[in-house]
C-alpha cells in the first residue's frame, strides 16, 4: 500500500514521502522539503522530502532492531535470493516507468535509462545466483580427525550507503543487492538531487516482501545525512561512491567508530590507442566510435569515462580531425526525445564546473578543437537547461588540471605517444586507477600493456562494458574495496572461524 501510494504522489506531481523507516514512509522530521529538477530545461518536476540527523538517526535505529532482533539475517539463503529474484522481476516490470524516471531525474537518454533498469536487475539476480550457489562454509583440515574446523561468513550488521547523481538506480543496486544477499539491514542516502528512482527501487522491496526495518531511506543532503551515517556508532559498514573529497570525508568520520569502509572514488581513465588499431577503415572505425563512446555517453558524467585520449603519433592526426568531425554532429537535447544523442549535465553547478576545467586547460595552452562552450540558445531544446557541447581539447599534458582531476563532464582530452613504454607510462601517470583501455591489433601487445596497466579494469578493444559477475573497483585514488562479483559481496560479511574439538581431553599445561 505505502509503495503504491508513493507512485501515485509521484504520477500527481504531489510532494513525496521518500523518508522510509521500519516500514512506514513518512515526512522529513522538520517537514523540510527540497525541488527536483529536470536538467532539461531547469524547471521542478518533483518534491521530496529533505531529511536531517534526526531522520538518519531514526533510520540507523530501525535498521538496528531489524538486524539485532528481526527474522532477516537469520533467513534461510533460498528466501533472501527469492526477494531478490522477485525484485528483479519487479524491476523487469516497471523497466519503462522507471527507465523515464531515471531519463529525467539524471538527465540521460531515454535509452540509457531502461539500460540502466536492465542491469539493476541483472545485479539483483547475479547475487541471488551467486548466494544459493554457495556452500556450507570452508572446511579446514586442521591434521586431526578429531578436529572439525569450517570458516563461515555471516552479515556485517547495518550498512549505511551513500550512491551518486550520475546512475542513481544503478549503483544503489550495487550496494543493496549483495548486502541483503548476505543477510544485512540497510540505510541508504541517495544523492539529494537524483533521489527519485532509489526511492521506488526501495518501494519495490516492500512490494517484494522486504521485512520492515531491512530496506531504510532518508533523502537529504550529504553534510547532514551523509556526514551522520558515516560516524554514527551503531552503522556497521558505509558504502560510499562519489567526489574524492567527499569520500576523504567519510573515511576519516567512519575511522572514529572502526567501522568497514568501502569506497569507489571516481577516475581519470586513459583511451590508449596505438596506430596498429587502425590500419583499416573499418578498424579506424571503430576506435574512433568507441573513443566517443569512452569520453561522451552520458555527456561524461560516468566513473569510468575514458576522458584521457592517448593516441599514438602517427596516427594522431587523422583518429583527432574524424573524431572531432563526429563529436561536433552529436545531438543534444531532451533525453526523452527521439533522435537525441546526449542529454543535459545534472545540474547548474556541474556545468559551471566544467566550464571552469575548459577555461583552465585553454589557459595552460591545450588547443580547442570543438564544443568547449553552451550551445546557442537554437542549438537545442529545450535551451533553458543544463546542455554543454561535446569538447575536444588538443595537445594536452599531464601537468594540466584538466589531464589530472575528474571533470565528471563531455570533456577529452588528447594526448600523444611514440613508443609503448611511453604510452604505459601516461596511462600509469595519474592518482586515480579505476579503468583504461588499450586498442592493437598484436596480442602480445594488448596482454601486455593490460598486464602493466595499474587500474581496476582494463578493456582490450572495447570501453565501458561490466558484468556483476566480475568485480568493479579502483587502485591509487579511485577507492578501496570492489563492489561486483564475488569480492562484492564479500564487502556485506564478516568471516568467522568456527574450531570444534569433537573429543576434549586435559591438555595438563600447569602442574596444578
């Protein structure tokens, strides 16, 4: 009934309870509330509620009991991995409400968005998969047989996350998944301005049959709600994927309490492409589609852009010209609309951010080969909203802000190599280390540099794919932990050795 409700406030354009706790959704404790826009054209097309402390103290409190004294962590695996399954079919049901949500809460296209609904639940049926699968613990042969010795993991406990604008939906099922999957109790914060899809995903849990107190809520802003979960004493583990800054933020609050710690901090992802990726047309191609690709699905804002073209010189001329020619004819507009190929940025103040990236990189000598600016007010529609052209920017070098730090924005940067310990070593040659890829035709080649390369994952003639049954994660700055795969659910357990002496007998240390 409460989810029901929910959608209906949302079809009427009504002001949204998306505080849920223990069961029932409810107002903000202060009743404050917050504008959702649409980056589209700037204008409010929703109204949720904007929580605080007491609502994330609120939420922590009913996870707790929930965990402490409820039924769910002690429920058998084949009924959590069935919540789970019927999630996804939920999800499956719902794929176009949800995926026009997604489109216009974020900005993206229409069709990245019921892409996005697609792989939510595939994660929800990846972990269901993956928990059913498992056995009854490790045994360990401890050289007796009267020793039965087995390594068990249980539920970490409450786990507080924190996901991000860019796919709001997407990553909450990253962390809501695999920590239901083992048994834990949640609180989740969703990004204040793309909180609308998070808030059905956990009106779909309740329709599941998500035990009240398992699946928490509270929308609100990061230095309120987010800084709170993060210290709060009775949070067992915080998931957190955003900003370096802010994720600097959470592990420092999160240290006073000991509590685990799992980041995903973003990246500056290189393109590598060496000239032996192009000797045909068709190759030539496709590394030039896949280069747009890697910098501008999603207008950039994505963890893993590969934003950092690396190219190699004899070819540079002619991959940069073709791929400035195509960047220049993308459509912008309405994600919504057909025929369009990039939506808007998420905000006013992320575009005002890219924009300072541009005006930095020109003022440190990189050429301007197209975009680098707001397309004019007939370029597209609707022109009120958050748009920025796609920006090719030449003859960049790592000593600029724009090679170095995440833009988070349409932005590619190129840069250029003539041997192959060069090109490893601009790829290696940032803080980051969440993704990068590597296009040749030589397979000795493409292992090796995937070999040298120091990033979570590494493409060899592709950019972007996932699947959630391989882990997804960072070295360096990008973040500690993986989410995905089995490492990914590891992240919501806690291992426990289990020693059972099967024949006790004195062992007659002291004389006494």
């Amino acid at each position: 009934m409460a989810g029901q409700q929910a959608r209906q406030a949302r079809q009427a354009g009504q002001t949204q309870r998306t505080i849920h706790v223990g069961g029932e959704w409810r107002e903000a404790d202060s009743r404050a509330t917050r504008e959702i826009l649409d980056p589209a054209d700037a204008k409010p097309f929703a109204v949720v509620a904007e929580g605080d402390e007491r609502d994330a103290d609120a939420a922590v409190a009913a996870a707790r009991r929930a965990f402490d004294s409820g039924e769910w962590p002690h429920t058998p695996v084949a009924e959590r991995a069935a919540l789970l399954r019927r999630v996804a079919d939920l999800l499956v049901r719902d794929r176009e409400s949800l995926g026009l949500l997604e489109s216009r809460d974020a900005g993206k296209t229409l069709e990245e968005g019921r892409v996005d609904i697609d792989c939510v639940a595939d994660a929800f049926r990846y972990f269901a998969d993956l928990v059913v699968g498992e056995g009854g613990g490790r045994v360990v042969d401890a050289g007796s047989p009267d020793i039965h010795s087995v390594v068990v993991h249980e539920p970490v406990g409450v786990c507080a996350m924190i996901t991000p604008w860019n796919y709001p939906l997407l990553q909450a099922s990253w962390k809501i998944a695999p920590a239901l999957a083992a048994g834990n109790t949640f609180v989740i914060k969703p990004s204040e301005i793309t909180p609308l899809t998070t808030a059905a995903l956990v009106d779909l849990l309740v329709e599941a049959g998500a035990p009240a107190g398992v699946a928490n809520i509270v929308t609100g802003p990061g230095h309120t709600v987010g800084a709170r979960l993060a210290e709060h004493p009775d949070v067992d583990l915080i998931s957190f994927t955003g900003g370096l800054a802010s994720g600097t933020k959470v592990a420092q609050a999160a240290a006073v309490s000991v509590k685990k710690v799992a980041l995903e901090l973003g990246g500056k992802n290189p393109n590598v492409v060496f000239a032996d990726a192009c000797e045909t047309d068709e190759d030539f191609d496709t590394a030039v589609d896949q280069a747009l690709n890697a910098a501008f699905i999603h207008s950039g804002q994505v963890c893993s852009a590969g934003g950092r073209l690396i190219v190699e010189e004899s070819v540079r001329e002619r991959f940069v010209a073709e791929l400035v020619r195509r960047a220049a004819r993308i459509r912008l507009g309405r994600g919504t609309e057909d025929g369009v190929e990039c939506g808007p940025l998420v905000s006013e103040q992320q575009r005002d951010k890219v924009e300072g990236f541009v005006a930095s990189a020109l003022a440190e000598g990189a050429v301007l080969r197209t975009g680098g600016r707001r397309p004019e007010p007939s370029d597209v529609r609707p022109a009120a909203g958050y748009f920025f052209e796609p920006t090719v920017l030449d003859q960049c070098h790592r000593g600029m802000k724009v090679v170095r730090e995440e833009v988070f924005g349409p932005v590619l940067t190129v840069e250029t190599f003539r041997t192959e310990d060069e090109a490893v070593a601009l790829a290696n040659d940032t803080e980051y280390g969440l993704a990068g890829a590597v296009w040749t035709s030589d397979a000795g080649r493409a292992r090796r540099v995937a070999g040298r390369l120091r990033h979570g994952t590494v493409w060899i003639n592709d950019f972007h794919p996932y699947l959630p049954q391989a882990e997804w994660g960072g070295f360096g700055k990008s973040g500690v932990g993986r989410e995905l795969g089995p490492a990914g659910l590891a992240e919501y357990r806690e291992t426990k050795h289990v020693y059972q002496n099967l024949a006790p007998k004195p062992v007659r240390w002291f004389a006494g």
